[in-house]
C-alpha cells in the first residue's frame, strides 16, 4: 500500500513540475502579448477575449473537475497574467525612494532643505501692505528663519474675498525680501504666472486647489525654481505623489512636499491633520516633507503641539502664518499667530531640541 503511494505522489510531483513549466510558458506569452498591446494602446484587460476562452476551455473539460471549479481555477491564472501585465508596465516613479535611496536635498539659496536640519518657513498668509510684510519680515530674521511665505494671488473658495495683490504683491514681497536677505516662498495659480515667478520669488508654492491643476504641474516642472507642492484636502498620498511626479518628470527635481491637512467630518479643526502621512511620504519618498500647522488646524492655540508632533513625526520643516495684527487681517484672521506669539513659538520649539539656535540678524 505504501508502494502504491508513492507511486501516485510521485507522478503527482511529475504532473506538478509539468504545470509549473506550462504556466511559465503561459506567462511569457502573456508578457509578450502585453507589449504588444501596449505599443498598439489597446487595454490590457479585452472581457471577450477571456469569455471566448474559458468557452473553449470548459468545452474540452474531461473531468472531474465540473466546469465552474475550471472556471474559477482558469480566471486566477487570467488574474495573475493580468497581474504580471501591469507590474511589467509600471515605471518607478522618479520621486520614490526606490528610484533613489539617498535624501533630495532642496538648496533655496543659502537654506538647505532636506538635510539634517529643519527648516521653519512663515509670514502672512496674504501680503496686504509692503509695511505688513516688512514687521514680519523683520521678526523671522531675528528669528533666524530664512524663507518668507506671503500669497500675492490667493484661490479663494467665496468669489468676494480677497483675492490677493497679484504681481504688485509679489514685486512687494521681493523688495522686502531682499531688504533683510529672506527667500520668497509664494503660490502661482495660473501657467502662464511661471515667468513672472521667475522673475520675482524663489519658490513657487502650488496650493492644495491646484495640487492636480496638471498644466501648472508641467510648466512648474519645466521651471528652474524649487517647487513647494501641498496636498490636496482630498487627495491620497499617492494622488500627491503623482502630482510630484508631474513636476519632477518635467525635469525640475527640486520639490518640496507640504502635508497640509485633509477634509474630513471634524469640525473643531479647520482640517484633520494626517500626520500619518509624514513618515508614509518620508519612506516612499526621497523628496523633503514639512507639514503646515496653521491650514491643517485653523487654531492657534494648538499649532505647537501639532509642529512638535510633525517634527518628531519626521517631517524636514514647518510653514506657519505670522501676521503683526491678526485680528485685521485680509483673509484667515482666525489662524494665524501674531508676532509675540510667534517667538515664544519659537523659542519653545528650540528649547525642545527640535530647531537650531537662532543665527544673529545680519541687517
């Protein structure tokens, strides 16, 4: 009886080694017929194509299989070749640390963005007047904060609301920028606005609005100045990435992702932080992260908590908004931190260990 049995397993273990070598067979032809449809752009999946072969192939069933267990064990192969089709086709992405292991390293000027240390970049959430910027300009180079934010052309959700300076505002921005040897760090909303950036900022901020307006994606990636992209409220963080892919597969490497919160049901926030997000993007991704405590909370009273939170999380650097009197300002009065405010912000995040001593003030 023993005889018997291993007789049998042995012609089990046959017939097992046959099926393997059949089905890398099959799946070399599906591969081949994969690219084949791809240069001809046909869709990789053809329904009729499967239903005319499992046809035939419940039509030549000798048993004792019964045809619906032939055609759940066919369909699984179908799955797998389909599977084997797609994973063949997939490019790595530029921006995923597979691409490239090492950190990207964002140079904005003297500001290295990505290395070891982290970077703080705030100001106004809207230039208003050329005093209003130059008050906070002043307060982050005591501060030794490097990069200034300040929106010149702001989307914003009511039609009424202030809508931003536009080109006077970025003009602004540069003038007192320069006056105190900051970086400009501001949003373009509109493709053919990408020259104009040139000419008057150092970072071109894409808002969470436009994180899938793909034409500013691709004029951004032909641009020569770093990119600072935020997520969209609804996005998945691979929604996000491909939208940094559009940047960086246009040839412009230089992006900076910004986590700035998600919509959800929560209404004691402004947005629901997904600080999850932070070490996700920092192990998919090689592209510097910083999250942006002011829009992801829309609360002052809990913005250092979440900063301490995003820092320990991972990220590379923080954008918040300062404004010198909040209570009268143009647009997200409610969110952001006046100027006393912000430096006892920043001293608490030091006295932390989580940012470097503040450099003296050159001007």
């Amino acid at each position: 009886m023993s005889h018997e049995l291993d007789r049998l397993r042995a012609q089990m273990d046959e017939v097992n080694l046959k099926l393997l070598e059949l089905l890398s067979h099959r799946a070399h032809l599906a591969q081949s017929i994969g690219q084949v449809k791809k240069k001809q752009g046909i869709h990789r999946f053809d329904p009729e194509r499967e239903r005319d072969m499992l046809e035939r192939i419940t039509k030549s069933n000798p048993g004792p299989f019964d045809n619906d267990t032939i055609r759940h064990l066919f369909k699984q192969i179908f799955k797998a070749s389909l599977d084997l089709q797609q994973k063949n086709h997939k490019k790595a992405l530029l921006v995923s640390r597979k691409q490239q292991p090492e950190d990207t390293v964002v140079q904005v000027g003297e500001v290295a963005v990505g290395g070891p240390g982290k970077t703080v970049i705030a100001g106004p959430c809207s230039v208003e007047t050329e005093e209003q910027v130059r008050e906070v300009a002043r307060a982050l180079r005591q501060q030794g904060v490097r990069l200034i934010r300040g929106g010149a052309f702001k989307p914003r959700t009511s039609p009424y609301d202030f809508q931003g300076l536009g080109e006077e505002g970025l003009r602004m921005l540069r003038r007192v920028a320069d006056e105190f040897g900051l970086k400009v760090v501001s949003e373009i909303v509109n493709p053919a606005d990408i020259e104009l950036a040139e000419e008057t900022i150092d970072v071109i901020q894409i808002g969470a609005r436009n994180m899938q307006n793909f034409e500013l994606l691709k004029a951004a990636g032909a641009s020569r100045l770093p990119v600072f992209l935020k997520r969209g409220m609804s996005a998945t963080v691979e929604e996000f990435l491909f939208a940094a892919e559009y940047i960086v597969s246009g040839g412009n490497s230089r992006v900076m992702l910004c986590e700035r919160g998600i919509r959800t049901y929560e209404k004691w926030t402004r947005n629901t932080l997904d600080i999850s997000a932070v070490p996700l993007l920092k192990q998919e991704s090689h592209l510097p992260v910083f999250v942006d405590i002011t829009h992801s909370t829309g609360r002052r009273d809990i913005q250092l908590p979440v900063a301490k939170a995003a820092l320990a999380a991972g990220a590379d650097g923080i954008m918040m908004e300062v404004h010198p009197d909040p209570a009268v300002a143009l647009s997200d009065a409610n969110q952001q931190v006046d100027i006393p405010q912000f430096e006892a912000f920043m001293e608490d995040i030091r006295n932390q260990g989580l940012l470097q001593p503040a450099e003296p003030m050159l001007r």
